[in-house]
C-alpha cells in the first residue's frame, strides 16, 4: 500500500481527517495481522535477519542493512541481501547487476547501493528467493533481508526495526490514518531490537522522548544510532554547494552538508526515488553554472543516476556525500551479540556451500 504522505501524520494536533480513516485504518491493520496467522512462514537453512520499520517511508533500514553486512563479513561471513527492490521493475528473483543498461528502473536505487557491499537479489516473493539462494549454489552463510518485517513469509532469526528519532510513530495511527503499517503493540512483538536514529542538530529532546517511550513498551534491546559522513569531507569545507536530493527527507541531507561546512545556495528537494528527466538536469546544472557551485547529492540519487538513461552532464558533475550509521561502542556490541547469537543458532558458519560463479 503506497501512499504520499500526508503531513498532519505527525502534527501535534489530532486531525479532523483521522474519525473518517479510522475504520480503514482497522481494516489495514487486521488484514496484516491475518496474513500472520493464515501463513505458514518458510525457514530457511541460512540464517534470514531483517531489517524494517514500523512506519511508512525511509527511517534508515538500508544504512543498517549495510552495516550488518560489513559486520557478517568481518567476522568472515558472506552475507546476501534479500530486498523486494521498491522502486525497480523487476519481480524476480534475479541478481542486481550493478552495470547494467537502465539497472536503476530494473531493480530500483536502493539494490544498487547494497550491491556494492555484498550480491544482492531481488524478489517480490521473499520465499522464492530464499528458495532460489538455497539451490543455486551460491557461496553464502547469511542472509539479510531489507525491509519485510511486515511480511509473514519467512522465519526471521532476527528482526530489527529502524526508528526515527524526531519523528517518532507520529500520531501512533495505522495507515492510511497514520504512518504505522500495522498497530504498533502487534509490530513490537515482531521484533527482536529496535534501533533508534537519533536526531542531530538540536533536535535531542524529541529523540530522548521517543527512546524513553519504546524502553517502557518494548522490553528488549533499544539501541542508539546516528548517521555519520564517511570518507573525507574536507572539500565540503566552506563550498558553495547547489545540494540535491529524492529521498524521503531531504532536509536531513541538507543539514548534514551544513553541519559539514558546506555553504548551500540551493537546495532542491524531489521526492522519494524520483526518476530525473532532461529538464532536471538542465535545471540543476544551470543553477550550478550561475552560483559557482558544486552538485551534491546522496548516495541513493546518484546510483540513480548512473543506473539510469540519463547521465552524461549532470553525472560527471555530481558528487555524492557517503554516509554510515553509527553506534556507540556499547551498542554496538548489543548489536553484534545479537547477530552472533541469530547465526549461530542456525549453524553459521558451517553452512557455507560451495561457491560458484555469480
């Protein structure tokens, strides 16, 4: 179920719209739960660990996808990412060919950032997918599955949900009332830990709030985390900057390259995963060219880019700002207990098979 965002989900005030969406909000939340308990989930022989939220729209999950990965592997393990590639036109299951003709519309912006980090397949069906890594022969020992904690198919051997800091669980509805994508006492028995992304910038009493409020519902492990800049950033440092960006908050890309330095005569924001035609790159390129000005964007819009019909110009002149999400050391080791304690369970790392050519 896909939906724009409307913005009174998070407002303070309760909305005269919520009596009236209310009774399909009940209905939207009992269909997820009975899709629960009509399914039998499938276990796989590799360890599957998730990476979701509990709301509508971006909170995180691939920064931490990503970070898991990079821990599984450098403790010698190969993970895969499992990913439903929102966005791409590809129902799969297939492999994310990062270099491929128009890879973007295929496959969608965020399977081709995790293809960077470790082979990724997509899949609409995540059982079939599964089903795919279990006989194709592929040298693996793990799984991660982006997004999905919503879906009843698979047996997770560890779920994760990624909170926004500021904006919390909005106004606590379920859709289409509210962001949750199903009722949140239901969500909060899904998973294993939940990892807060802290807000930056001033913002630390809203985070502080939400933080307290899931460790009185929730009685596992809440962790914070935070979104740092990776590699030098030393360039940003007093720049003009023409910033970019088609994600689903883009100020918090703008103020990071604030925070970083970088002097922003522009932003222009797009919405999630947007798809840039002619036009856009005219704009932005001139709006360089008059300022003076580098183009910025995320990680996420310039795989876009390149994995796309259109590059040339506005490609070659692009530079994306990499980010990693952070933990302190201390829940970073909670962290990394928890994924040993998942793949050990399902006999990690003797299930490593025989590789073959991806």
């Amino acid at each position: 179920m896909h939906l724009d965002e409307p913005g009174w989900w998070y407002g303070e005030a309760r909305d005269a719209r919520l009596r009236l969406l209310r009774p399909l909000s009940r209905l939207y939340g009992f269909l997820v739960q009975s899709r629960f308990r009509r399914r039998q989930p499938y276990r796989s022989r590799f360890p599957v660990i998730c990476v979701g939220n509990f709301t509508a729209g971006g909170t995180g999950k691939t920064p931490l996808a990503i970070l898991i990965a990079r821990l599984l592997q450098a403790d010698g393990a190969k993970p895969v990412f499992l990913t439903r590639g929102y966005g791409g036109i590809e129902p799969g299951p297939v492999w994310v060919e990062v270099g491929a003709s128009d890879a973007a519309r295929r496959f969608g912006d965020e399977p081709l950032l995790l293809a960077r980090i470790a082979p990724t397949l997509v899949a609409r069906d995540r059982r079939e997918g599964v089903l795919m890594l279990e006989t194709g022969g592929h040298s693996l020992s793990a799984v991660i599955m982006d997004d999905g904690l919503q879906n009843p198919a698979l047996v997770k051997d560890l779920s994760l949900a990624v909170v926004d800091g500021v904006r919390g669980l909005g106004n606590g509805e379920v859709m289409p009332a509210g962001p949750l994508r199903a009722p949140i006492e239901f969500q909060l028995g899904l998973v294993d830990a939940i990892v807060v992304r802290e807000p930056q910038n001033g913002a630390e009493e809203q985070g502080d709030g939400i933080h307290v409020l899931l460790q009185q519902r929730f009685p596992g492990p809440v962790l914070a985390a935070h979104v740092v800049a990776r590699g030098e950033t030393a360039w940003l440092a007093g720049a003009p900057v023409v910033a970019f960006a088609g994600i689903v908050h883009p100020d918090r890309f703008f103020s990071l390259l604030e925070r970083l330095g970088a002097r922003l005569v522009v932003r222009v924001p797009f919405p999630d995963h947007h798809v840039f035609s002619r036009a856009d790159a005219d704009r932005l390129l001139s709006l360089a060219e008059e300022n003076g000005a580098h183009l910025v964007t995320t990680e996420k819009d310039l795989a876009r880019l390149a994995g796309g019909r259109l590059s040339g110009a506005l490609l070659e002149r692009t530079r994306a700002l990499a980010i990693d999400m952070a933990l302190e050391e201390r829940d970073l080791k909670r962290l990394s207990s928890l994924i040993e304690a998942a793949t050990q369970q399902q006999g990690y790392p003797r299930r490593v098979v025989r590789p073959p050519q991806l």
